[in-house]
C-alpha cells in the first residue's frame, strides 16, 4: 500500500472507531445546551431550601428522611435530594459466607424495596462520624452510621456509608450512596469511628 493510501486508510479506520470527533463535540455542545439543569428532572419533586443548602444539611436530611417510627416515609422529599440517574448501592453478603455481591438501585427502587418494611418496622439511621473530601463541584463522605429499630433502642448495625455529592452553585445533589454494613471479619476502622 503507497503511504498516501496507508494514511488515508489509517484516517478511516479511526474514524469508524471513534467517531468523528468534531462533529460529535458539536452534538455534546447542542445536548447541553437543551439538557436541564444540573441533577434536575421534569418529574422530580422540589426540595425544601432548608434540605440541600449545605453538605450539612443534605447529610442530615438523608439520615432524616428514611428514620421514623413504623409507617409511611416521606419519598417526595427523599426523591428531591437526588441527582437524575442517582444510585443507591448496597454490598450483601450471603447467610452461607459465600461471596460478597452488590444490589444497585435507583432512588425509586430503594423507596419500593424498603417502604414496604418501614411500614412493618421502625428504623432509625443517625451519623457517627464523617470524613470528607471536596474538589470542585464535587464532594466524597464517608460517613459512619447506626441503625436502632427505636430512637433510643439498641443499636440493630452500624457501617459506612459511602456519599458523593454534586454542588450546582445553587444546591446539593446526591449523586450516589454506597454502603456496607459492620459484621464479623469486617469491622469498621477506628479512624471511622473518631469524630
């Protein structure tokens, strides 16, 4: 093949691979343009200011909005503290000590599968320690928690939840909540545990 033709060949080959770059960064700028803002969806329910003004708040809230006596939980004001395409990620281990696996939900999944049992069973979740990392828009806790069936029962599980969030310049997003829970052979570190 003559190295004119090999380059051109070359070109083509990258360009059905790829794509073409240009255009397609013509078409990211033209979604942009028309997507809505930030984490925000036509459906989504609005969010209490008092909720999402600072990283504070929007942990609190979190905890907050999923603790309470047996009963139904407030899932619009759940729903408004999520980003479009949130997820919600649990690390289950089976009863025999098989291998760990990962249940990936969405905020509506998560609202389906636990409203069920909080309508049975009080749950009551609060922090105990937080470590935060923060770039940009964009901000890691984790944040170590307890569970009670009562507010001031026995505690019933502790672990850490892993949160990433997203500041708009107006507000907090969750964007995603990772958890595992404390068990024999996985106890949470006492840098975890220290306020």
């Amino acid at each position: 093949m003559k190295p004119g033709t090999k380059a051109i060949a070359l070109w083509m080959a990258t360009m059905m691979v790829c794509g073409n770059g240009w255009a397609r960064a013509g078409q990211e700028n033209k979604e942009a343009a028309q997507a809505p803002a930030a984490g925000a969806t036509p459906t989504m329910p609005a969010a209490k200011p008092e909720d999402v003004k600072s990283l504070d708040a929007i942990v609190a809230a979190v905890y907050d909005v999923i603790s309470g006596p047996p009963g139904e939980r407030d899932w619009n004001r759940f729903h408004s503290l999520f980003a479009k395409d949130a997820r919600l990620i649990a690390v289950r281990m089976p009863k025999d000590g098989g291998k760990p696996s990962l249940v990936v939900m969405t905020p509506g999944d998560y609202a389906e599968r636990s409203g069920a049992y909080f309508k049975q069973h009080g749950f009551f979740e609060h922090e105990l320690s937080r470590k935060t990392d923060s770039f940009g828009a964009m901000t890691h806790i984790y944040t170590t928690y307890e569970s009670r069936e009562t507010k001031d029962g026995k505690p019933i599980d502790r672990g850490i939840n892993s949160m990433e969030f997203f500041f708009d310049g107006q507000r907090w997003w969750c964007v995603e909540i990772y958890w595992d829970a404390e068990r024999p052979g996985n106890p949470i570190p006492e840098k975890y545990l220290g306020k």
